[in-house]
C-alpha cells in the first residue's frame, strides 16, 4: 500500500514551538515571518483556507488576510488545487525561461 505524503510532517512549525503562531494583533505580522522559509507554506495556506480556520498564522497569511482572500475569491472551491496549479505554474515558467 503506497502512503500519501503528508505535508503537515514537512512543517516547520512541527519543529519548534508553534504556540508563537497563534497570537494576537501586531504580532500576528511577526508570526508570519517565521512561516515564510517552510517548505509546505502553500499546502498549509491551502489547509487554513479550505477548512476555514479563523485562528492563527497559517502558510504566512494573518487571519486578517485570510478572511480577505475568502471574501474576495468566493467562488473558489479548492484553494489546494488553485494554489498547486498555480505553484506547478510559477516553477514551470521559471524553468522553461
């Protein structure tokens, strides 16, 4: 039986305190910073958003950020398909250039 990857191993949260991500205010700007060299920080944006979870700093995104995003893109109904599509095409022009 072939496992599936799972993102949430790769996390760089797992590693450290996490705790540091779920904070309030000005300090949620900070928290994203520690987000932005994880190697899953789209599969974990995408998680936040599909499930539609309101606390914390997931993928380097605020809550703030977030609930815009949703509000803006309403129609969108896979948030890991959109960004994975996007990601696989971002890679493919940089390659292909």
């Amino acid at each position: 039986m072939t496992g599936r990857w799972n993102w949430r191993a790769a996390a760089r949260c797992r590693t450290r305190d996490a705790e540091g991500l779920f904070v309030t205010g000005a300090r949620q700007r900070d928290a994203r910073r520690f987000c932005f060299v994880c190697p899953v920080r789209t599969e974990c944006l995408a998680h936040a958003l599909d499930q539609r979870i309101e606390f914390g700093v997931w993928g380097g995104m605020t809550e703030r950020e977030r609930r815009a995003l949703l509000r803006a893109r309403p129609a969108v109904r896979s948030w890991a398909r959109l960004l994975g599509e996007a990601r696989s095409a971002h890679y493919a022009g940089a390659t292909s250039g």
